[in-house]
C-alpha cells in the first residue's frame, strides 16, 4: 500500500486522485440511474515506513498536547494478558508497548484528512442535487490497540481491535429515525442492509443480518450474540483464539494454549479482570463456552 500514486508523471496524493475519481464517476452517471460507489480511504493505515506519504496540500496545526493514553496502558495491564498474546506478535516489543507521540500526531492527520475525503464527497452530492436520495454508510475494517493492554496492533478479540465505527445516513427516513443505535453490528451485514435499502431481495445464501430495521427503530431487535474467530496459522505469529460476544459479555478461547477468557463488559468494559477462572461465573463459562462450539460447527 502506498499514500502516493503517480499520475501523468507527478507524484499525487493517492486520497485526492481517488476524490477525483469518485467525483467524476457521479457526475458522469445518468440523473435516473442508481448507483453503487465504494471508497476504500487508506488513511489511517501504516503511519510508518515508505508509504508515510503525506497530503502536501493538507496540514493541520500541532496537536496542543500529547495524546489521550488508553487507560489501560500499563504494566499492571499488560502483565495479566494470557500466554497466547505475550508470546504473539501483539507483544513484539517484549514489555507494556506505548506508541510515540509524532507516530500518534500522525494517526490524527491521517484520520482527519479522511474526513476531508468525506466532506467533499457530500459537497459532490450537493452539487449534484442527489444527497436526498443517496444512502452514506462509513465503517472500518478494523480497530487496533495504540497501547492499550500494553500491546500493539490488532489481531486479537479484545474491544479496541473489534470495534469499528459504523455509521448509515439515509436521508429519506424522518428524522425521529436519526441518532445512535446500541446495536451489534458486522461488516457481514451491510451487504444485506444495502440491497434493503435499494429495495431489493436479499438473497438467502447471504449470512449478514439487514439493519435497515434498526435503522428505522432504535427498539428493533438486532443480533444477540456472534462468533469471533481469528487463525491464520503461524503467519507473524499471531493468537489464534475464538470466542462470542453478547452484549454483556465476551468469552474468548486461544486455541493454541487452552487459555480462556471471560469478561463481564457492563462491569468491567475495559477487559482488565478475566472471570473465566471466577467459581461464581462457572455457569455463564460454560454456557458461553457451549455456544461458541455451537457457532463454530454452525460456520464450517
């Protein structure tokens, strides 16, 4: 992946010629004809290295101060990670990770000139007199830890990796709709939510759920539990594990070391004190333990 791209011969910011791209794609679509536009924004991936590229035409003043730190940056933390995480590649460094400051400032720029890239988009859409009728989903692939229980990167089932952004602006519903959801969501489920929302069958070999309900109702009932599964084998020596999230808790197996997790996100939403080893949790263990074979053997 790289920041620049050469076009013409002149070395370009590759979020502005995708811009132009995305744009000119619009403007050259009939007015009664819908269409389907995907922008994969690098920023803010891979602060470092040869593709730390920067937008020359896009600065933002220093940040006034150092970064806002995880709260659970530190040795205390890092110290209670299981076996799997200490000997993966999430702890590279060999002690509690802190990422720079400067590599921080640049994860900021990174993220604000995505903003950027959003904004003139929705200026396109003004322009072209269809932002009432044109649905605007922005999401992420992934999250990662910056410090956060002492590690780097992401690989792993705890909250800073698997959460993501998700947000679904669709002007045409009334604005009684508007506001945030506490819905589970997957990027499995935006395929079926965007035929839905073009009106259109969803097809029953799709495994995503539609949101378009929740979209629609803050009280629609949405997923109750789904199932984590990350294993690429020996590849960068990451943690294997699987597990299920519910609302309320997470249960996490690292199926290289029979370690287990369990953690109680309404008390304990920062993940620092594992019940799975809790003789007063046994019982949500096992259950929770239980549906994730369920839901494994239900994947194959």
């Amino acid at each position: 992946m790289s920041y620049s791209q050469e076009v013409d011969g002149e070395k370009r910011y590759v979020t502005t010629v995708m811009e132009e791209k995305a744009i000119s794609f619009m403007r050259e679509t009939p007015e009664d004809q819908p269409f389907l536009l995907i922008m994969a924004l690098p920023e803010p991936h891979g602060q470092t290295g040869p593709w730390n590229y920067r937008d020359p035409e896009f600065e933002l003043e220093p940040p006034p101060g150092p970064p806002a730190w995880p709260e659970t940056m530190t040795e205390e933390a890092h110290d209670r990670l299981p076996r799997a995480i200490l000997e993966s590649q999430n702890n590279a460094s060999g002690k509690c990770y802190r990422p720079g400051e400067k590599y921080m400032a640049t994860v900021r720029d990174y993220t604000a000139r995505a903003d950027r890239a959003l904004g003139r988009i929705r200026n396109a859409l003004r322009e072209l007199h269809i932002e009432d009728n044109t649905v605007i989903i922005f999401t992420s692939d992934n999250g990662t830890t910056y410090g956060a229980h002492g590690i780097s990167q992401k690989w792993n089932m705890y909250e800073e990796s698997i959460r993501v952004p998700l947000t679904i602006y669709d002007p045409r519903l009334p604005t009684t709709s508007q506001g945030s959801r506490e819905q589970m969501g997957l990027n499995i489920d935006l395929g079926p939510t965007m035929l839905a929302l073009a009106g259109l069958e969803i097809s029953s070999v799709m495994q995503g759920t539609d949101l378009s309900p929740i979209l629609r109702d803050a009280d629609s009932k949405g997923r109750e539990d789904w199932f984590y599964d990350h294993d690429l084998g020996d590849y960068l020596n990451l943690p294997r594990c699987q597990g299920v999230r519910t609302g309320r808790w997470k249960y996490i197996h690292y199926t290289a070391t029979d370690e287990e997790e369990l953690f109680d996100l309404a008390a304990d939403p920062l993940e620092m004190n594992n019940l799975a080893s809790d003789p007063d949790h046994a019982s949500t263990l096992a259950k929770l333990r239980q549906r994730c074979n369920e839901l494994r053997e239900a994947a194959k």
